[in-house]
C-alpha cells in the first residue's frame, strides 16, 4: 500500500539514535499537519520497532507545539515492558529543538477470553447509498470520503445566533480506498471536524492540544473486518474558558466497536 499518499505521509525511516519522517503537504491543516496523520506517524513508528510485541491497545498524544513543513525526528523508547505489555514513549522534534509532539502507547497481548459488547451500532444506511460531502478547505479533507447521516457542517454564513448541535453521525474512508489498518483507523479517529464549528456554525481558530484513542480489536480482527471505511460518531459535552472536549466512536460495518476517542482540543471564539 505504500503507493496510497496515506502512507506516504506516515512512513518513517530508523536512523542511529532515533526514527525520521516527513510532513506531507497533501495532509496539511490550518498551521500544520494533519493531527490524525502525526499521530498515524508515531504508531507506525512503534508498529515497526523491532522491539514492539503485540497489538496497539491505547496511543496518547500531546500536540505541544506547531510542527513546521519538513522533517522531523522521532525519539523512540520502550519504557517499561512484562510478559503481556509494552509502555512506550514517543518525542517528535525537529532540527533538535524542543519536543514538538509528546506520545505514550500501550501495547498488549490480546489473548482469546471471554468477550461482550454491550454498546450498539447507530443506525445507518450502507454507506454507497449516502451521499458525498463535497469538502473543501484544508488539503488534508481532500483525502476523506466523508457521508454525513447527521450533523453535516455548514459554515458558509458567519454563525448562528443559539448554539447548535455538536453531534454527527457519517460514514468515513480514505478517499482512494485504502484496506483498514491500525494506522488509518488511528488517524481517522481525529477525522472529526472540531465540534465548535458545528456548535458555532462557523469556523473558529482551532487545534487539537491532547487526543487519546483505544483500539477494541487486535490485528487479526482488523484483518478480518476486510474493510475500507467505517461508520464513525462524534460529540462534545462542554465548551468553557477556551477548550472544549469531543469523544468519538468508530464502527465496522458489520457492527463492531473497533475504537473511541476523546481528546481536549483549543478554540478562540
């Protein structure tokens, strides 16, 4: 798949001391990259660790600082290790400058044990009989097939007078279809646009200070899902003194929970 610009955009290279990537300006933001292709970038920087064993069971990431357009170096270090689990942490910087991006990640073993899933997929119709957000914006929206079934945005007009929903429901996958891995399941988790847009009906500066995202699947379960996209909800539940949160869910068609979300992100307004 190394021909998808998904993965272009993520590959890293290990050096002496530390792992290198790229930013890439086909995922650019407002004043930077794409937060859900860093945080792709850093895992696969893990996945691809001679040292990592098991499957990603949580990544945290911390925005820091704005990463510029260009290289950066990756500090990778397994910080504490037992029979079923890894700790790591992850320094991005560039030009050996202060940490730009700070991550922890928990890896497991997920072994075979007894399983339930009380949470229920949304309602949704197959996702080629929903219609095509047009998109627009930053490059990196570009990349996505998004399909709105709730809480399309609409930020032509300068705002609402009452506060909207925050809520959406939508279908999501790589605009070029590219087969679901750990890496786009991770960046599509921080796919969802900020929900002070759609509270406010407007764009707002905005940006991603911490996101944390845990995946319910191992890598096999992944596999065999065989999927392109997932059915994916996002909400927040206050907005105060700058910040606001948002969590998410994403969904295989088939109506298993592969992931959540929750991040805090920042907003002017």
């Amino acid at each position: 798949m190394m021909d998808h610009l998904f993965d272009q955009a993520t590959r890293v290279t290990a050096g002496d001391s530390c792992w290198q990537g790229r930013t890439s300006p086909d995922y650019w933001a407002f004043v930077g990259p794409f937060g859900g292709t860093t945080a792709a970038t850093v895992l696969r920087a893990l996945i691809e660790h001679p040292q990592a064993s098991g499957d990603p069971l949580a990544l945290t990431v911390n925005y820091c600082a704005p990463i510029a357009e260009g290289p950066f170096d990756l500090d990778v270090r397994l910080v504490k290790a037992n029979r079923s689990s890894q700790h790591w942490c992850v320094e991005l910087s560039q030009a050996g400058g202060d940490p730009a991006t700070l991550a922890t990640a928990v890896f497991a073993e997920r072994r075979p044990s007894w399983s339930h899933q009380p949470a229920q997929m949304p309602e949704a119709p197959p996702f080629d009989q929903v219609k095509r957000y047009p998109g627009g914006g930053a490059s990196w929206v570009a990349q996505y097939d998004f399909r709105f079934l709730e809480g399309q945005p609409g930020f032509a007009g300068s705002g609402k007078t009452e506060p909207q929903s925050a809520y959406s429901k939508l279908w999501i996958s790589d605009r070029k279809p590219r087969k679901l891995d750990f890496l786009s399941l991770m960046a599509m988790s921080d796919a969802f646009f900020g929900r002070v847009f759609h509270a406010r009906g407007e764009l707002v500066p905005f940006g991603t200070v911490s996101l944390t995202t845990y995946f319910h699947v191992s890598r096999d379960d992944l596999a065999a899902e065989d999927i392109t996209h997932v059915l994916a909800t996002a909400d927040a539940r206050v907005f105060n003194r700058s910040y606001q949160d948002q969590h998410g869910e994403l969904w295989s068609p088939s109506g298993r929970l592969l992931a959540t979300t929750t991040q805090i992100a920042y907003f002017k307004a």
